[in-house]
C-alpha cells in the first residue's frame, strides 16, 4: 500500500470513528450541522490517486449521514480498484467544476461583506481613476486626429500602411507593458507604477512633439508613450474593483468614460492649435498641440496618484535573504515567469473571454486609426474629420456608462455580446452601404461610438467576472498582452487594405472591421456557454 493510499484510509477512519460518536438521529438532538459531515481530504489532495467511486461517495455536494457510514472493507474496494490512469481526469474535473463568479458564490454574505460597494474612500477612487484615464484612453481615441495630421504633414511622404505602423507599435508596447504593472499592482499597490506610467507617458509626448522624421515618432510616441500607456492601465482598470463587486460593472464603466470624455476633446484642441502658424516654424500648431496635450495630461495622472489607493493587499512572504541573486532571482520568477499567468488559459471561459477581446479591440483599433482619413477620402473637410472623431468619443460616454449600468441587473457577458453583434450591425448596414457624405457620416459616428464602448468599459469587467479578485490585475494584464500582438499588426493589416485609398479598398476595410467585430461576440457567446450553457440567465 502506498503512502497516499494509507493517508486516505486515515482519514476515512478519522471521519468514519467521528461519525461514530455523534448521537443517532433518532433521539431528535441532533442537528444538522452534527449530523452531516464532509470528507476534507477530497479538497486537499496533492494527487489524484484517489478513485471514482470515492468522489461518487464523498462529493462535497454530497454529505453522509451517521447511519450510512461505509464499512472499512467497501473503502479498501474503492482504493484499490482504481488505476493510475485516472489521475489527470479526476484533478482536472475537480478543478473546472469551481467557478468563483458564479450567481451563487456572488450572493453569499461573505462576498457582499468583503466589498464596500461605495463609500467616500470607493467612489473617489473611482474618480481617480476617471482622471488617469482621461489621459490614457483619451489618447488612444484620438489616434485619428494625430494619424490624420502627421499623414498630411509631418510624413506626407510615407505611405499609410508605413504610417500605420507607427500606431500599431504603441498599441504593442501599451498592452505588453500592461502585464509588470498588472502583476506590481496585485502585489505592492497603485501609486508606484502610475507614477512610473506617468513620466513616461508625459515624456513621450513632449518628445513627440519635436518629431519629424519616422523613426523619431516610432522612439517617442510609439515606444515611450506606449510603455508609459501600458504601465498606467492596469493598475486604473484593476483599482475600482477592489471596492466593488456588484456594482462593478457600473464602477469600471463610470471610470473609463474619461477615455471618451477625453477622446471628445482632445481632436477639438489639436484641431485649434494644429492650425496655429508661425512663420519661421511650419511645425509651430503641431509642437504645441502635443505640447498642451502632455501638459494636461501630467495634471490629470497627478490627480490620480494623489486620489486613488487600493484596498486589498496581499500578504508577499519575505525573502530568505537580501542578497542581489535573491532579489534578482525573485524579480525574474515573480515578474517575469508568474506575471503571464499561462495556466489560466486552460480555464475555457478565460480562453474564449481573451479571443473575443483580441478580435474587438482589432475591430476598434482599425476602425479609428483609419476613420479621418476615411472621411477626407469621401469630400469631408479636414475641420469635419475632426469633429467626426469627437461625435465617436462623446456618443462614446454614454456608450461606455449605458450598457454598463444594465449590465449589473441584466449581466455583464449579456450585455457585452449584445453591443457586439449590434456594432458589426451598424458596420455591415450602416457604414458599408451609406458611409459616403458628411451627414451620414455624422449618423454612424453617433451609433458606432455608443456600441463600440463596451469593449473599453465591459469587455475587462467579464474578464474580472471569471477571475478572482486578487488575481485580476494578472489576468488582466495577461489577456491584454495577447491582445498586444494582435493589435500589432492589425492597424498595418488595415493600412494594407486601404492601399490605394481607392473607395473597392475602403469597402474591404469596412468589411474587415466588421467581421472582427462580429467574431468577438460570438467568442464571448462561447466563453459564455463554458460559465452557464445557453440558460436565459443573469451572467
């Protein structure tokens, strides 16, 4: 007999003589709780050697009554009839079949008295972190406006799909530095790598600002303004969810409405001072344009580190020692090795929830990198492109905070697939067919920005739903740093479409945009299934 198998035989004879001393069930004395026991070593085994008809019998769904007490020769049956060969099968059931965002766990009174689900010290962080991303997703909804001016002026000589690389590198280095500040933030907290963030972000800026040649903007604004980007994401994202639970939803999306508050004015701001001349400097709008960008942006991100704190904190175990090796060892192994959290993608609703992220955010970051030039190309003036973009971004407040309010009564998943299918809707009829004026443009821009909000605003929130809390940041962080190679060469995949700039090749890129969109939902639809199935229900 092996080691484990007389571990488990203990422990059947511990529970079994326990179950022994309680009163019959007779008397009337006994309650449920001492009547009803649970078989704990099921929980804690480091092997599956255990067998079938052990899990049948002591199914922690499943409780024994003191009169049903197996007998010790039925346990020695059960332990020596099973082979080996069960053992990644009986783990592995054991290990999908917990679902800690389930409707159940959610209602339970320990999770509603772990998270304040407001108060002054939630709600100003939530505000903190509306701040930070005023100036991080601001920038990200105004790529039009930039990609527009510097096609037009600062690289009039490259093409677009050189052009759009530019952009797909800053998507990159964004989502892929995501995942340190993701893994920092679940252990240390959020003042260090926002501060961090910060200075890079803003740096980039004012160094993107004196840009003039390809390879000053890839350093500067692709490479710089990326990794700053990435590094403050995480930790805005993930901070409102240590205060809420079932309000999450409302919280994520009321946070994240600064990307398209400052998506709606920043294309009006650079528009005003991108035509600012100066006669001995052709480059004097852009310069400052930039310029007032970096510096609102420093005042923004320096309200957020001064609000926002977060509330749980992880107990880290100290080092053995203080040496560099061990330090040095325990960065690589902690953030490096642990940060990307591949065991978490045989979870089938994680998988799924990541690819439909992957294909909306290539459908967005398609769409509106290449959505000024767009309307340029179809007779729409310069000034009109840019408040085409800003229609996106406001329509886009109500986009983000409209779906995320319902989602907390209806379902975070459902309402994300809905907004999905209905962007590619407004893609395939609207766009598709009537894009093709000033005033239908107007129109579309209104409906795709309200529709393309979830993405900003829900599609983290699902990835939290089937995370735990005190993982979330790393799952996070993880999701977005597939998502960094795909955006990787989705804007240069779209540059490539376009080509010509012919209106056959912009019908393809619409197509494109479409179908991505459409591919995400129906991810999420089968993220979806794996949680609950196809039941009518809240998820």
């Amino acid at each position: 007999m092996t080691a484990l198998e007389k571990n488990i035989r203990q422990d059947i004879e511990m529970q079994t003589n326990d179950s022994a001393k309680l009163p019959s069930s007779s008397t009337g004395t006994s309650s449920s709780k001492n009547t009803k026991t649970r078989i704990p070593f099921l929980r804690s085994l480091s092997s599956p050697k255990s067998t079938t008809m052990l899990i049948d019998y002591f199914s922690p769904k499943k409780s024994v009554d003191s009169a049903s007490i197996l007998k010790k020769d039925d346990i020695e049956s059960a332990i020596y009839n099973v082979s080996d060969s069960d053992v990644t099968d009986v783990e592995h059931d054991l290990a999908s079949s917990y679902n800690p965002y389930d409707k159940k766990d959610e209602e339970t009174p320990e999770e509603d008295l772990s998270f304040p689900e407001g108060g002054k010290q939630a709600w100003i962080a939530v505000f903190g972190c509306f701040c930070g991303f005023v100036a991080c997703f601001g920038l990200l909804n105004s790529l039009g406006a930039i990609e527009t001016q510097i096609q037009k002026y600062q690289l009039a000589d490259e093409s677009s799909s050189t052009i759009g690389w530019i952009f797909s590198l800053q998507l990159f280095f964004t989502y892929t530095s995501c995942i340190l500040s993701g893994t920092y933030f679940d252990r240390n907290g959020f003042k260090v790598p926002v501060i961090i963030g910060t200075v890079l972000h803003v740096g980039g800026l004012f160094g993107a600002a004196n840009s003039t040649k390809l390879w000053h903007f890839i350093l500067s604004f692709a490479i710089c303004v990326g990794i700053g980007n990435g590094i403050l994401m995480s930790p805005l994202v993930s901070a409102p969810c240590h205060y809420f639970n079932k309000r999450r939803g409302l919280a994520t999306s009321l946070s994240t409405v600064g990307g398209s508050i400052g998506g709606a004015i920043y294309p009006i701001i650079l528009r005003e001072l991108f035509n600012k001349t100066h006669p001995n400097d052709p480059n004097y709008g852009y310069c400052w344009g930039v310029r007032t960008l970096a510096f609102m942006d420093l005042f923004l991100l320096s309200i957020s580190i001064l609000l926002v704190k977060e509330r749980l904190k992880p107990t880290i175990p100290p080092l053995p020692d203080k040496t560099f090796k061990t330090k040095f060892d325990n960065f690589v192994q902690v953030y490096l090795k642990n940060s990307f959290d591949i065991f978490a993608f045989k979870d089938m609703r994680y998988l799924f929830c990541v690819l439909g992220t992957v294909m909306g955010e290539v459908s967005i970051c398609s769409s509106i990198t290449y959505w000024g030039t767009y309307s340029i190309s179809k007779g729409v003036s310069e000034n009109n492109a840019y408040i085409i973009i800003m229609l996106i971004n406001v329509s886009g407040i109500l986009g983000r905070w409209i779906p995320g309010y319902f989602s907390d009564y209806v379902g975070r998943f459902n309402v994300a697939i809905l907004t999905l299918f209905l962007l590619s809707l407004v893609e395939f009829v609207a766009w598709l067919p009537f894009g093709t004026n000033l005033n239908n443009m107007y129109g579309i821009s209104v409906l795709y920005g309200f529709f393309s909000g979830s993405i900003f605003s829900l599609l983290p929130v699902c990835c939290g739903q089937i995370s735990k809390t005190e993982e979330f940041g790393k799952r996070y962080a993880t999701m977005y740093f597939v998502v960094a190679f795909a955006t990787l060469v989705s804007v240069p995949i779209s540059g490539a479409i376009i080509g010509g700039e012919s209106s056959h090749e912009y019908q393809h890129y619409i197509i494109w945009c479409g179908i991505t969109a459409f591919a995400s939902g129906c991810c999420f639809i089968v993220s979806r299934y794996f949680s609950v199935g196809f039941k009518l229900v809240k998820f």
